[in-house]
C-alpha cells in the first residue's frame, strides 16, 4: 500500500530527545519490523480501512522536554492562588488539614504507586493487607463491622448507598423504592444522588430539618418505612445534631439509617455505628488527601453485616495460602462487574486506593490520641472563631447555640457575595456563599475553619467583617 | 511486625501536633454525641510507620518493579515528573469552589485537555468530571438517555453489548435503567453484524463496544456496525480502554461513534495506585454536548480588568451545559489525574501518534517474538492465537486450551508461572469467549530486551511440568491464595479478640 514510500521515518532529532525517555524502541522500529518480516510500521495498521484512517498528523502541538513541561507548569499552576498563599475560609464539603511527610513519602514507593488491582494477590500482598488494614482503621472509627477500600468521592459513596439501601430493603418496605435526604445536602451531592437513583425508579423524599438546623424528628417519622434515610454528621451548616442519635429508633429497622461523616470529627463524637447507623459514608479526603481542586479523593463506605452482600466496591479478605500461612486476597468478587457483568451491584471498576492507603497512614501515624487531638483543634478553633464572630453587632450567627465541626452560618447585613469579593480584594478567602445551596439565602455565608486555621486569621478575619458589615448597614 | 494492629505503643505520636486554639474542656457536647471508646487504632512512631509501610511494600509488584503485560490495562511507565507537578500547591492546595480568577491555571489546563482529547477523539465536546471508565461510560448513557428523553423517544430502553465486552459496559448501561441485549461475537471474535441486525429495533438506545476490541483486534466492519445501529435510530458508544492503540491513526469519530470516554489512568499514565485514582473523561458528538454534567470549561478573550489574572490574554470560565444531567462527582472530576495527565500529553504532543504506534509495535513484536521461541523450544503446539489475525494492535490474546488439553496446564497455572519468574501475569480469563484466555498488552515503554527476555521465560514456563507448574509460585511472599478459604471464613477485618487469646 506504501511501499513507494522510504521506510519509517524517524520523528526530527529534537522530537526524538523529547520522548526517548519514554520510548525506549525509538529508533529501532526497523530492526523490530524487519525480524517480523515487515518492512514499514503502516502494516501494523493494514486492518484499519481507510475511510476510517486519520490524515495527515494530529492538529496538536510538537513534543517538549521534561524541563519545559515543569516550567510551563509552574507558570500555568503558579498563576492559582492556592489556599496556603491566603487566609482562607472556605470549606463547604473540602478541609485544609496537614499530611505527615512520612505519608507522602511511602505513598510515593513505585510498589504502591504503579500497581494495578491487585488480581494476582501472591505479588500483591502489601496493598491487599494494607487495605485490609484500611477496612479495619475504618470499621473501627466508624462503629461498623464492614468496610470496602473506597470508592470514588463522599458523593458517590453516598449515592451508592441509598441504592444499596433500596437492594437490602425494598422486599419489606412499605414505602418501596423511596429514600429520604437531608434537605440541607448541598444541591450538587443530591444531583449526583439523582444520577445514580434514577435507574432503578428511586425516589428522592426531602427530610425536613427545623429552624435550628437540627433533624425535624416529628416529620421524621414519615421515614419509616422507606428504604434509607440520609443525613449528615456534622450537617452541611457545620451543626453536630444530637436528634440523628435517636433517628434509628423513630425509623426502624427496616429502614437504613445512613449517615454521612467528617472522619475527624470522630476523635470528638460518637461513633455512628454506636447509635445505629447501618450504613455510613463520607468525604474521606481530611484523613490523608490534600484538597487537589477536588479529585482525586476517596469515598468512605462502611456498613452492618446485612448489607454485606448487596455492598459496592472491591473487599479484601484474610485467607491462607497453599502452605497455610495468612495471606491476603480480594473476595466476595460476585457481586462486582468484571464476574456479574449487568447484576454487579455496582459498576465501580477503578476506585480511590491510593488515596485511601493515604488515608491508612495518616491514621496509622495519628493514633487514636492523635485524633482526638486533632478532632479538638479543629472544634476549639472553630468555637474560637463563631465567639470572635458572635461578637461583631452587624453580623448574626443563626444556629449560635448549636455544636458546631469544622464550620458555621453566619448572616450579614448584605449579600454573601459582596462580602467574599470585598474579603477577596484584602487577600482573604472568606467563605462559601451559601446561596449557591439554598436559593432563600442571599446573605448567609459558610465560614470554614481548620486545625490549620490560627488565631490571628480569625482576627484578621472579625476586623475585615467588622468593617464591610458596619458599611452594608450605613448603605 | 507482620500486622499493623501489632504496634500497641502507649501513646499514638506518629506525628506531634500544635496545641489546639482554645482548652479541650471548653468543648461542652452532650453525653449523645461524645465518644465513649477510642478507635482501637495501633500506635506507632514514625520510624515504625514508615517500617511497616516500606516492607508492605517490599511485597507489592509494581510496574516499577518489573514488566507488567496486564492486557486491558495499560500498564504503561508513569513518568515521576507528573507526580512533582501534582504536588505543586497551584493543584494540591487548591479549593473547586474558589472563584475562578484564583484558577486560571488550573482551568487552561482543563481547557487545553478538553481540546486535546476532543481532537484524537473526533468529537465535539469532552467534559472532565467523571473519575474513572466506569463512571464515564455511565456518564454518557445517562446523556444519551436523557437525549432521547427530549425528543420523546422513551421507548428506547436497550443497550446492546457485545459478549466479549468489558464487565463494566453493561454494569454501567443497568445502572442507568437500560436492559441489556448481549450479542454474540463471530468465531473470528470480530462483531458480527447480523447478530446486530437481529437485535436493532426501535427500543435500542446504544450500542457499547471499544475498539480495538478486547481481543486486541481492530473491528474493521466498524463504520457499517454504526451505520446499522444509526440506521435503527440508535446511538454508538466507543469504550476507549483501548485507545492506546489508535491515537493519530484513527478516531472514534472517524469510526462512526456518538459518544466515547477516556481512560487517563490508562492512555495517559495517570498511575493506578493499586486500584486507582483513575480519570475517566467523555466526548460527545455536538447533539448530545447540551447533557454533559457540568462544569465545562469555555475559554473568551479577556474583558478590561481582567489583565492581572489572565493567562496569554485569555479567560477560562465555568460552563454549564443547557440541559446537563447533573453531576456524577460531587466537584469537578479528579483534577489532579487531570494535571498529570497534561503533563503527559505535553510530553508527545502531536507525536502521541508515534506513541500509539509503538505501542502496536511492541505488541505485535512481543506476540512474534512468543511464537518464535514457542518455536524454537517446540512448545508451539501448547498455545495459540485467541483469535485468528495476522496483525495485533496494542494488546494480542493467547488461547492456552491446548496446552490444557494435552498437558492439563491452564492458563492460571502459567500466570502463576510468570510469577515465579519475576513478572507480572498478563490478564487471564478474560476476554470471556477465548477459552483458557491470557491477555497480553506490553505498552510502548518496554524495550525490545524487555520483550525479548518475557517471550524467552514465557516458553521456559511452558516447559515447566503440569505438576509443578500447579505448585507455582514458589518464590512469591506467599505461594498460592487460596480464594475459596477467603470466600467461605469471611475475615474482612483485624480481631483484637483472636489477640488476646
């Protein structure tokens, strides 16, 4: 078909110093083809019909260097403005924390990074114990028996759930294929929520909440009988609710009870499982992640042994090898894609490993006294900074005597919006404008603070707020 | 220490911590919500940590530590200087819901990858925000769904897959509500377009299927199976796990397909991690582009004002599409898996072609170089080609039935031979309809030395008596898992009871 054309043409010389490093074959297709008994690459592609062939090269431009791709990083990455360069405020779902160096350094082993799933369990081990090790911290902190070695994000994991909780309950509810949400969760999570219930005919039901911000517990006993009911601990306004404890039994155990969690903050508050949580998920990113503009992260998934078998995601177990010492190996395999093909109860393929061994070592490294440290330095801060707040006269904090995780509403005498642009221009990132959530609130802002946060950035902050608050008034 | 539960040191201080801001008892919750009993989480100090987790690794195969032929795969080298951009705080540390005159980076990079991908892919519009293939090909059935919705074809509830299809394909297509029409392949292991024929109808929604198919065959009747499905008022779906093979060469789009997604963890050397992270963007054809989840981003000369935060005078926003399904990730997709996976593409360029092309090279060159020892040694009679072909693409099958029937070694048996050998196992069972099946994929990033020596041990393997052969491996950290024991003692957890006995 070419055979006018001279043999494979080799890319310029300064092409071939760009990518030799990871084309180790360049340059010697010839002798490659030649022991194949052909004599140009385009027979490799003889099976490709032409009206489906590409012509000419691809629009894109020429190869570069590892040394100029790091310089346009820095120029194209450099130009963000990254939380750590400002004071920062905004959470929403995604917390600044500290991850130990010795976590990026043994994440950053080849063994662990370059792995594929671990099918082959006799040259897996390490991964396959230390996600056994994972599903252990997890069921632990968590109060649960059950837990797989993540799944995508806490949105998925949650979405996962009701579906999950629809599998195990919808033979005996009398509400079949209904699940009732929080309506304080934020839009974007419902929507993924949607997305995964649509297909099987699941209704969404909204669990009503009270003025307060806490669980309406009287409406909540329009959920027994559903599916599953979701709420989250500590809700989306940064409330930990005292009602959710009791939710189980005004429910049921018919109905699931999944709650959705800041791992951290269970160095401080009960365990779900304590109280009756049958299933629990969450963003697990505060334990080992760095926030990485939202991705990767890792869906926590955690459940009570009646779920065990309509689960999602992948489950490592401990078994014996042929000479009978412990060895570790994936299983209960039948209820996943690549054995169930269109009966799998998910199809989760890929998940978050990496990031949840991260996850693994930051846990590992805290202890459990180090978490509750680090679960007290993020409430402490957060109740040093709702007081500094509380103490501005323009500025009201609707859930004042709530007990407030990582974050809490306050409301000001001007839109959100306006205040996060006049905090922007100051170099502080002020918030999440809550009105991106609930429609009603124009002037309700969500201030996020850390076990990274410091005392003087709340100061800093309650000046800033002082001054725009008394001129939103004055206006 | 074998167990990381082992470490019971009396206090955990992996790690040492500032003093909280305000005294632990100014924290009043009530007795509901306070934790009565610690984790029983191991403490450790670092030294003991970063032990554990070195000698875990110590027995953990990466492709760091040898050839990896995993068919399907793609289990490509994953060059170090994406994970050093990674960890940049412009990436790292940043918030999806900052505004977007704080992400001007990071947004161009999204945009440039949109273009990328849209331009080797034939397609109009790519969003970024699904996280792996799966929720990918979700993704797009749920768009494809929805476009049909709009024009009141609701009828259309079938999704037709192929039966050597990825597992996932039809996980997917169920999870989003349709029902599954699985045809069969031909004996060649191509598509057979009578079997398509016979299912079409008016109910067909999409038809799934990648090509190269998963046999690492390229489907030459492509073009006429979409013109079929198209024809029937269907959709054609192009699951791009094997897109290594074709970038520069053909596309999706050239093929005939409406919507396709991306595996980044794949063609584009996001690491694997074990298991993941992955990035599993789609493209679509423009009149499916209005149902992609949200957000997209759109790229405009820059306003007066905007000079201080703008990138080469231009301005990357946010976009969401008119009638988009929603979200299926809660931000904006893995956008770290995003960053290295620029920082990989910028790597080739427009030469991305040449990568494809070695990675068939190798391919092709590797299932040769199999025959010829398998020749040599007089074993060639223990295997043979999954499927008849001339030429492979990026990954080629071997069928090990005849070595089972004459000798009683499986393919399972070999894996566990290649072990032993100090490589990883090819893929073995799947494709489904290849009988005793061994996927192999060697990716452009191995030498011909490399290939040369795995084709060399493979036939020794072969060599190896069954009775041996089925004690294999041998020289592992463990020798052979016995799954069933798993299965039936399910120990899915450390017992602090089993301790104290």
């Amino acid at each position: 078909m070419t055979g006018a054309r001279p043999v494979w043409h080799a890319p310029h010389r300064g092409e071939v110093i760009t990518m030799v490093d990871q084309l180790p074959n360049l340059g010697r297709e010839q002798e490659m083809l030649e022991e194949m008994g052909l004599s140009h690459i385009d027979e490799l592609f003889n099976d490709i019909p032409l009206e489906v062939r590409m012509q000419g090269e691809l629009p894109l431009r020429g190869p570069q260097s590892e040394e100029e791709i790091i310089a346009d990083a820095n120029r194209l990455l450099g130009s963000n403005v990254a939380l750590g360069e400002r004071v920062s405020f905004l959470g929403a779902g995604l917390y600044r924390n500290y991850i130990p160096a010795a976590v990026f350094a043994m994440i950053s082993r080849g063994e662990f990074l370059t792995s594929y799933t671990p099918y082959q369990p006799e040259v897996s081990q390490g991964m396959l114990q230390a996600m056994w090790e994972f599903q252990t911290l997890l069921s632990e902190l968590l109060g649960l028996p059950i837990a797989n070695v993540s799944l995508y994000d806490g949105s998925s994991a949650s979405a996962e759930a009701l579906t999950c909780s629809v599998r195990v309950h919808n033979s005996k509810a009398t509400q079949k294929n209904v699940v009732y949400v929080s309506q304080l969760t934020p839009p974007d999570k419902i929507s993924v929520m949607r997305n995964y219930c649509q297909g099987a005919g699941i209704i969404l039901m909204p669990l009503k909440h009270n003025l307060d911000g806490t669980i309406d517990l009287e409406s909540a006993k329009e959920a027994a009988g559903s599916c599953g009911v979701y709420v989250e601990q500590p809700n989306p306004l940064g409330l930990l609710d005292g009602g959710i404890t009791q939710l189980k039994e005004i429910i049921g155990d018919n109905t699931a009870l999944i709650v959705g969690v800041q791992p951290v903050s269970l160095g401080i508050v009960e365990a779900p499982g304590i109280y009756g949580a049958d299933i629990v998920v969450g963003e697990g990113q505060p334990l080992g992640s760095p926030i990485t503009g939202g991705g990767p992260l890792y869906g926590i998934f955690a459940c009570a042994k009646p779920y065990l078998r309509l689960m999602p995601g992948r489950i490592v177990g401990r078994s014996i090898d042929v000479d009978g010492q412990v060895a570790y190996c994936l299983t209960l395999s039948t209820r996943e894609q690549h054995i169930r093909r269109h009966r799998a109860t998910s199809n989760i393929c890929t998940n978050e490993t990496l990031i949840a061994l991260m996850g693994a070592m930051h846990m590992a490294l805290l202890g459990p006294e180090g978490l509750n440290q680090l679960a007290v330095r993020n409430m402490t801060a957060c109740l040093l900074a709702k007081q500094k707040l509380s103490e501005i006269q323009t500025i009201t904090i609707p859930h004042q005597f709530g007990h407030h995780f990582n974050e809490f509403v306050i409301e000001l005498p001007g839109k959100a919006r306006d205040c996060l642009n006049y905090l922007d221009s100051n170099g502080i990132i002020g918030g999440f404008d809550l009105n991106a959530w609930y429609p009603n609130q124009m002037n309700w802002l969500l201030i996020t603070v850390t076990d990274q946060t410091k005392a003087e950035e709340i100061e800093l902050l309650a000046a800033h707020l002082a001054l725009w608050t008394s001129k939103a008034v004055m206006s | 220490m074998s167990n990381l539960f082992d470490h019971k040191g009396a206090v955990g201080k992996g790690y040492s911590q500032p003093q909280p801001l305000l005294a632990a008892h100014m924290i009043t919750l009530p007795e509901s919500l306070t934790r009565k009993n610690h984790a029983r989480w191991p403490r450790l100090s670092e030294p003991e940590m970063v032990r554990h987790y070195t000698w875990l690794s110590k027995r953990n195969f990466g492709i760091d530590t040898g050839f990896y032929p995993l068919g399907s795969c793609t289990m490509k080298h994953n060059p170090r200087i994406n994970e050093v951009i990674a960890q940049l705080p412009g990436i790292a540390d940043v918030h999806p819901h900052q505004p977007e005159h704080h992400l001007q980076g990071l947004l161009s990079i999204f945009h440039e990858m949109q273009e990328m991908l849209e331009i080797c892919s034939g397609m109009d519009q790519v969003t970024l925000q699904p996280v792996a293939g799966a929720q990918g090909e979700f993704t797009a059935v749920r768009c494809i769904q929805e476009y049909f919705r709009s024009r009141g074809e609701t009828q259309r509830t079938k999704v037709i897959v192929p039966d050597s299809a990825h597992g996932t394909n039809p996980a997917s297509a169920v999870m989003a509500g349709f029902e599954i029409v699985e045809i069969p392949s031909r004996e060649d292991g191509r598509i057979d377009l009578d079997a398509i024929r016979a299912v079409v109808d008016n109910e067909t929604a999409v038809m799934m299927i990648t090509n190269p198919n998963t046999l690492g065959l390229f489907e030459p009747e492509i073009a006429q199976a979409a013109e079929i499905v198209h024809a029937a008022g269907g959709q054609m779906y192009y699951d791009g796990a094997n897109f290594n093979a074709i970038l520069g060469i053909t596309s999706p789009g050239l093929m005939g397909f409406d919507a396709v997604h991306y595996n980044l963890h794949k063609t584009f050397s996001q690491p694997h991690g074990g298991g993941g992270p992955g990035s599993g963007p789609i493209g679509v054809k423009s009149h499916l582009a209005e149902f992609l989840p949200g957000p997209i981003v759109k790229k405009r000369p820059i306003k007066a004002g905007e000079e201080a935060h703008a990138i080469d005078d231009l301005w990357f926003g946010w976009y969401q599409p008119e009638r988009s399904i929603g979200k299926v990730q809660q931000w904006h997709g893995n956008a770290g898996a995003v960053v290295r996976s620029w920082a990989f593409y910028r790597r080739f360029g427009k030469e991305l072609r040449t990568m494809s092309q070695h990675a068939v090279l190798n391919a092709n060159y590797l299932r040769h170089a199999i025959f010829r020892e398998a020749k040599k040694a007089g074993v060639d009679d223990m295997f043979c080609d999954g499927a008849p072909t001339t030429v492979a693409k990026h990954e080629f099958t071997l069928s090990l039935q005849p070595a089972k029937e004459k000798y009683g070694i499986s393919a399972m048996d070999v894996a566990k031979g290649l072990l032993d050998k100090g490589y990883m196992a090819p893929t073995v069972y799947f494709p489904l309809v290849v009988p005793e099946c061994m996927m192999i994929e060697p990716t452009e990033t191995e030498s011909k030395e490399v290939l040369d020596e795995f084709a060399k041990n493979f036939v020794e393997v072969l060599q190896i008596d069954a009775e041996t052969l089925r004690a294999a491996p041998i020289t592992t950290p463990v020798r052979r898992v016995d799954e069933v024991y798993a299965a039936r003692n399910l120990c899915l957890r450390h017992s602090f009871e089993e301790d104290e006995q």
